[in-house]
C-alpha cells in the first residue's frame, strides 16, 4: 500500500483511503494548472488589448502599425487626426465674410459644409437634400473624420495620418494680397508646425494626408508670383498626399476626389431608393447643358450652345448663380439622356457630378475634366459610362454634338446608363452621422485609397527598398493612369490632349 501510495495511485481496497485521497494523480496536476495558466493568459490578453504590442514591439520610423490581439475590425484602417491649432482651421471660417465681397459664404459652411437644407423639389429627395457648394470639402472630410469608426490616439498603430488644415479657406481669404510672403504666411506657418512635430519625424510626412476644397493651382505658386500661394510647393509637403477637387497632371502627391452634390444620404435605402428612381425616369432630352457662356465665340462652350440652341433634343439651362435653383438644374439633368460637361473656370466641373447623381451620362471634351483626375472613384474604362468628343472637333465646328450622339446604339446607351447609376454611391457624400451604411462613399473611397497608398510607402521602407510614386513633370499623369502590376508607361490616347 506504501508503494501505491508513493507512486499516486488510486488504493481500491483495504486501508484507510487517505493517502489516495490527499494525493491525486498527476495528470489531474497537470490539467489544474494548464487551465489555471490559460485563464491568465486570457484575462492578461484581454486586459491589456491593443498596449501589448506597443511593449513588445516598440515600432521603428518605417514599421508597420503595431498588431492588435484579438479581432479588431480597424486593423489596418486607424487614422490619427491632429488637434490643430484653431488659426489652421476654426479661425478661418469664422472670418468667412471675408472670402467674398458680393456673396454670403458663412451660410454656406452650415451643417458641417452641406449648406442650407433643401426643401423636397420635384428633381432632389425628400431628405438628405442640401445646397452644398462646390469648395467646402475641407469642411466635409473634417467633420467625417471625427465621427471615422477608427480613430486612434496613438500615432504608431495608424495607417495614416490626417492633418485638418484648411488650405482652401486659406487661399480664399488671401489671395488678392499683394505682398507674398504675406499671401504664404499661414501656408509656411502650417509647413513649419508639422516640421517640429514627432509625428512627422516617423516617415518624414509620407503618411500624412490633407485635404484642399479648391484645386491643385491655387497651391503652386512660383517663386516669381502669380496666382495662388506656394503651400504645394513646400518640400514637406510635397511629401503628403493632397486631396483636391482638381489635381494637375504634370504633379505626383495630389489626387481629385469629386466635387460634392446636393444630395447626402442617410442610409442605404436612400441610396437605393435613389438609384431606382434614376432608373425609372423618363428622359425626354437627348441631350442637356447647365452652365452658361464663356468670353469669345469659338470656345466649347459657344458651340454647345449654339448647337444645343438649335436643337429640339437638347435641354439648356444658364442661372446666373449656381446656388439659385438647384432642383431646376437637378431636373434639367434628370431629363436628358447625355450630359455635356465642358471644362468650367478650370478643367473640371461640379456638374459632373451632379449629372452622375441624375443617371446622366456626361460627355467630355477633353481627358483631364474627368479620366487624368478621379482614378480613385471612376473606371479607367471611360468608354463604360461617358461619352469623349475632341475639344478641338467641337471649337472648329467640325462635329456635331448630336449626330455623335444619335450614333450610339441603344443598347450601349442602357448600359452605360446602368454604370452611371452604379457608380452613384461612390461620388456622393453621406450624412456624418449615418451608422451602420453598407455602401462606401466618396470619403471611403479616398481613404481607403490614401490608407493603401500609405502602407506601401511603409512596407518598402521597412524591407529597405527603394519606392517611388511620386512622379513629377510631363508624364506625370500616365503613372496615374497605370493598370495594377504595370511599371512602364509608354504613348497613350491621350498623349495629343496633354
């Protein structure tokens, strides 16, 4: 009994049985203390979730974002937002009544840069309806990114940083200054505070981005002055990511991201109620123009109006402020089959959009109103939903607007309307509230696309390759337009517009 006793065996019969009692096996020992290791293992992981890997792995300038345990739906999607100081932001739009000497911007900045609300009209919803200005993006991204789903306070586990800084408002109250170091100060002041921040040092600015309301021009100025300010022209920034509503081609950090419209969802029943309607509607124009003229008679612009003027398929509407009848405008594009879409005060437009909202398929007239500029949000096959007419043919009144048209087969027409209306959710912008959405908008779209850009910069860093997607010059704009696994550019069907 001794010898069973002392080897931890069960005594059956005989004895007393307390020895065998006191003594359990060691297999039962050893499954105690595997439980009892696991469960501290477990409340460890659970208590320090998302700091364990800032212990074990403290992240070097280029590492990748620290891994999170546990499933974590943001992994790979923080963003780290700057607190700036308010002269970079929160001042300027209280000094919105100096932007404009004959209009009243500061009502167009309500409701996070929606504008007013819209009463429900005959062509815009019922709800979500807004008179939303065509440079309040910085407003709109702002406002989003404090509501983004994945914020985080701590800088080394983000895939991307965004920097607040209102660079059109800048620009807007400024411009006309005489004195350009006057014209550049907040710009330089802005370039500098990021300089002296850690955040910066990590990767030297390749994972910042920021977000412009106007286009790439009003930020290259050059030494010699002439329009704008210089703030895109700084080597900091010149290592960011820029988001504007007009990139320039011959630029290598800055991409378009479209115009807003008037109609911002709340969910995606919206969306699809919306997109049902666009498909429903009768269009009784073949074609439409909402804009008005330009100075001198052999523009584009001439030409469409005295074509469309002419014709008995063609609906024109010219307000003399944008901000005047947006459900008129929005049921002119309704109506009609094609949208003509010339180049605005610069190459693009926010009718584009607007016409993309309608289910219009827009036509263009030259390459950088559209397919050099939102290779994010629209197809590179441009074909699949727009129409592309030479510039030069319609200046020259050597085509005709509507016979080129009328060539399309109907056919082919249902489908690239079908396209346009796919492709409605990714040019809009929803309600910064909205939770729960499916669908990914304008916004999603660009982050997404920021975050990924992002993440290659740091993955080649960190295996110490050499990367580089940041082409500058002439050629600039075939890099953009680069199929995924291209390298090379080579002559393209653009090349004669550029």
């Amino acid at each position: 009994m001794e010898s069973d006793a002392a080897n931890g065996k069960h005594s059956v019969g005989g004895g007393s049985g307390v020895g065998s009692l006191l003594r359990p096996p060691r297999i039962f020992c050893l499954t105690v203390l595997s439980i009892a290791f696991w469960a501290l293992i477990i409340y460890f992981v659970s208590t320090m979730q998302g700091n364990m890997a800032s212990l074990l792995l403290k992240p070097s300038a280029f590492s990748l974002p620290s891994f999170r345990f546990g499933r974590d739906r943001c992994v790979g999607r923080y963003i780290y937002m700057y607190d700036l100081p308010p002269r970079f932001n929160a001042d300027l739009v209280s000094h919105c009544r100096g932007f404009s000497v004959s209009d009243d911007i500061c009502k167009l900045m309500v409701n996070d840069g929606f504008g007013a609300q819209l009463q429900p009209g005959e062509s815009l919803p019922e709800k979500g309806a807004y008179d939303t200005d065509q440079y309040m993006l910085e407003l709109i991204y702002h406002a989003r990114m404090r509501r983004y789903e994945c914020l985080t306070a701590d800088p080394s586990t983000a895939a991307a940083v965004y920097v607040p800084f209102y660079a059109g408002f800048d620009v807007s109250l400024n411009m006309w200054k005489s004195n350009l170091s006057d014209r550049d100060a907040l710009s330089r002041d802005m370039a500098d505070w990021l300089l002296r921040r850690p955040e910066w040092r990590a990767m030297w600015g390749h994972d910042h981005f920021l977000v412009s309301g106007r286009a790439t021009w009003d930020f290259i100025r050059g030494e010699d002055g002439g329009w704008g300010n210089a703030f895109m022209t700084y080597p900091a920034i010149r290592n960011t990511t820029v988001l504007t509503i007009e990139a320039s081609p011959w630029q290598g950090n800055d991409f378009a991201v479209p115009f807003a419209s008037h109609f911002h969802p709340s969910s995606d029943a919206d969306v699809l109620r919306w997109q049902d309607r666009m498909r429903r509607l009768e269009r009784r124009s073949l074609w439409g123009f909402a804009g008005g003229p330009r100075p001198g008679n052999t523009t584009v612009r001439a030409q469409i109006i005295e074509q469309c003027g002419k014709s008995s398929s063609c609906a024109m509407f010219g307000a003399k402020s944008y901000h005047s009848s947006p459900d008129q405008i929005m049921g002119l594009l309704e109506s009609a089959e094609f949208c003509v879409e010339p180049c605005g005060d610069s190459f693009t437009r926010k009718s584009t959009f607007d016409a993309i909202l309608a289910g219009c398929i827009p036509v263009f007239f030259h390459p950088i109103s559209a397919y050099t500029q939102y290779t994010w949000h629209l197809p590179r096959d441009y074909r699949s939903y727009s129409v592309f007419i030479p510039q030069g043919d319609v200046a020259k009144r050597n085509v005709s607007i509507e016979e080129e048209l009328r060539k399309i087969p109907p056919t082919k027409v249902a489908q690239m309307r079908e396209e346009v209306i796919r492709l409605i959710p990714r040019v809009m912008y929803r309600e910064p509230m909205a939770k729960g959405l499916v669908f990914k908008d304008a916004f999603d779209v660009a982050v997404a696309a920021v975050i990924d850009r992002v993440a290659k910069r740091r993955r080649a860093a960190a295996e110490g390759r050499e990367y580089n997607d940041s082409f500058d010059g002439y050629l600039s704009w075939k890099y953009d337009l680069l199929e995924p696994g291209q390298k090379d550019i080579g002559p393209h069907e653009f090349d004669p517009y550029m």
